[in-house]
C-alpha cells in the first residue's frame, strides 16, 4: 500500500496516509516494558474497504534496530 498506492485486498485506491501523533497513543509503541522507548507509528488506510497497513518509519526503525540489537 505504501509503495503501490493500492490496497492489497480489493485494490482500491486512494490510499490516506496517517501519520503517526507522538501525543496520541495509538500513534506510538513502547518498545520495552521497563524503559521509556517508544517507536513512531504511521498508518496507510483504504480509503475503498478501510484495510489498514502498519509501518515504522525512519529514524525510529534504525532506532528500533538498535534497541534489540540488530
Ligand atoms: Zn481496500
């Protein structure tokens, strides 16, 4: 959906992008229970059946990475 601009489900188009609110918590998940991590979450939504793609987007992905040691 992020690259192809068309749902993968019922290939409709467009697709809305939702990025991720550091103030909304649905916008950001804590890595680890015990440490104040958090990952941003950014969202692409069909705008045809309202299927919903989740992605990490960088820097937080390579933070993440470094994070679980990869
Ligand atoms: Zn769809």
């Amino acid at each position: 959906m992020k690259d192809t601009g068309k749902c993968p489900k019922c290939k409709g188009a467009p697709i809305i992008y939702l990025e991720g609110i550091q103030k909304m918590p649905s916008g950001y998940i804590k890595v680890k229970t015990n440490e104040e991590e958090y990952v941003q979450v950014d969202r692409y939504v069909c705008s045809v059946c309202g299927f919903m793609e989740e992605w990490i987007p960088e820097p937080d992905l390579a933070r993440l990475r470094a994070m679980c040691n990869i």
